[in-house]
C-alpha cells in the first residue's frame, strides 16, 4: 500500500512539474532565432535544443507526441524566442490561433528593409524571409503587383499580425490593405490617373514610384503638393536643365540598399554623398538618368499618392531645406542659389 502510494505521489509530482515547465516561461535575452523545422520531430526538437528554445527534449518531444493527432508542427522555417513558454513554441510551431499576436506599424516612406527589420523585431518573420517573399514573383504575381519587389504596396498602416507567421502571408496582408487603399484614390482622383495616363503613359506603378519620392522628401505633410509639382514641373518644363532630371537624393540611397556592392555605395550608412550623386552604375540615381527610378523607393501613403495626382499648381522647379523640416521653393536657379545661401 505505502509502495503504490509513493508511486501515485510520484506520478502527481512529475505530471504537476511537467505541467507547471510546460506553461512557464525560460529565462532568455528575448533573442529572436530562426529555426528550420524538418519532417522529422526528433531533428527538429534537437534544433530547438541547440537554438536555446528548449531545454527538457524528452519531455517536449513526449508532448509532440502526445498532440500530434490534433497537432503538428508546420515545415519549414519558424521565428521563435529564447525566452518562450514550451506552450508558447509548440502554439506557434503549429501556427495555432491561440499562439501571440502583435501590432506592427508601417510609417509612410519607409522602405521594405526596415519593414523586414520591424517584422523580425517584433517575432513575426525573420527579415531575411521578408525580404525572400517580397520578391517572390509566385507571391507577387497573384497579388497585382507588377515590379520585381513589394515596394510601394507595403501600405503605411497598423496591422495585427500572428507571431511566427509566414512571411508570403504577411506581404499579402500588406499588399491587401494597399491595393483597397488604391482602389479609394482611384475614385477620388480618376481624372488625376487619366491625365497621367495621357501625359506620360503611367499606370498605378509609376504614380506610386513619384509618390514614393515625394514621401521621402517631405517632412512636413503640407508641403507634399508642393514638392509634387516640383518634381512634376521638372519633368513636363522644357527649359529645365538637364531634361526630365528629379534631382532626388534619396533615390540613389535606395540604389545603394539594392546595389551595395557598387563602388560609390560601399560603406553606405544612410548619409547621401556626392559620389553617390555621380554614379551613373546607380539605375535609381536621378541626378544621373531621367524620369522616374526603376520603382518605388519606400512605401507611400495615401496623402503623397494623392499628391501625385493632384499636385500644386505652380512653377517651382527647385527647393532646399529651410530647416524645421520646412523647404523654400523656388522659381529659378537664382533664386534657388539664394536660398541655398541662407
């Protein structure tokens, strides 16, 4: 009797203690570590070991088995933490509903790399798997978007999204929340797209592309109008020198994001300088090639679309910092040399 006692006593104990390691959370760095989860369960839980995710690889390896009828984990590649609740893994290894959520915010004018950058922050997906995704022609092509990356349908809002989710998953989100904001411009503004339409030939990539550009260079949102119709006289005045010249900084920053191995990019750290301005290797650089740049450059709001397709009506073709984020425009080169004196 005392002898099945001990044992019952056991048993509770090792089911109590089993529970309690189960739901507590390990003492981690809260490292965000990509892990590749195989076919085989045994591989894949020693990776967890050796990740520093797991620590009791009998006992987790019990739990798989014991849940596997209901649930299994997804192949393929997972963004976990060291500092998670084997509950906690085994949720989002399964991708289960119940496993954490987090917001992520998208400013306007932010490119896909710092997106990417957020998104593995946060524990959603890696940025690498981010940046494969938003590239990925079998992703993109279903969705609408026409150009060889995601850039400029990463649409500027809060979104909801699943810890360790699926990259493909979580560009089509973003690319879904773009394309029904798009569709709303569109209706505001239909006499906008036709008259770039008939002006230039552009379509919604290129209306996105200068939107993109114009969100880059306004800090203030009043003066996206402003800034639209400098870019847009540039391009339409034909005593502008040289022709169809943006003259955009940021546009040969972005190159130097796609193309850092050009020479004038190495050792790029986010400060635009001249060489960056005179490499003609540079397909982005608008001090270099005319018109508009292969794509968008970051991630546009609604506000510098509809810029795009309403500008102001002036004939500015030149504007410098004024400083609190302000700029003076001007009408000339002159004028323009004498604010860049001030």
């Amino acid at each position: 009797m005392l002898v099945a006692a001990a044992v019952a006593a056991s048993v509770a104990y090792a089911v109590v203690s089993g529970v309690a390691w189960f739901g507590a959370s390990r003492t981690g760095a809260g490292r965000r570590i990509p892990v590749e989860w195989p076919s085989e369960t045994k591989l894949g839980v020693e990776r967890l070991v050796s990740a520093g995710i797991v620590d009791r690889p009998l006992l987790f390896r019990l739990v798989l088995a014991v849940t596997s009828p209901l649930v299994s984990p997804a192949e393929g590649e997972h963004l976990l933490a060291d500092d998670l609740s084997p509950a906690e893994v085994l949720r989002r290894l399964a991708r289960l509903s119940s496993r954490a959520r987090v917001k992520l915010l998208v400013p306007e004018g932010v490119h896909r790399f710092q997106i990417g950058e957020r998104l593995e922050e946060l524990g959603v997906c890696s940025a690498e798997a981010f940046a494969r995704a938003a590239t990925d022609r079998a992703v993109l092509e279903p969705l609408g978007v026409p150009g060889a990356s995601a850039e400029g349908y990463l649409f500027p809002a809060t979104y909801e999204l699943f810890a360790d989710a699926e990259a493909r998953a979580v560009v089509k989100t973003l690319v879904s929340e773009a394309k029904q904001r798009l569709l709303a411009v569109r209706e505001r503004h239909a006499a906008g797209f036709a008259r770039l339409a008939e002006r230039h030939g552009w379509g919604e990539p290129q209306v996105l592309t200068l939107a993109s550009v114009v969100e880059k260079e306004a800090a203030r949102g009043e003066e996206r109008p402003l800034i639209a119709s400098v870019f847009m006289n540039r391009l339409e005045n034909a005593t502008f020198k040289p022709a169809q010249v943006l003259q955009s900084d940021p546009t040969a920053a972005y190159g130097c994001l796609v193309m850092p191995e050009l020479a004038s990019c190495q050792g790029y750290s986010g400060r635009v300088l001249p060489a960056m301005l005179r490499d003609a290797q540079n397909p982005y650089n608008t001090y270099r090639h005319p018109g508009l740049p292969p794509g968008p450059i970051g991630n546009p709001g609604a506000a510098a679309i509809e810029a795009v397709l309403a500008p102001a009506q002036t004939d500015y073709l030149f504007f410098v910092a004024a400083g609190d984020g302000r700029h003076t425009f001007s009408r000339t080169l002159e004028e323009h040399e004498k604010a860049i004196r001030r």
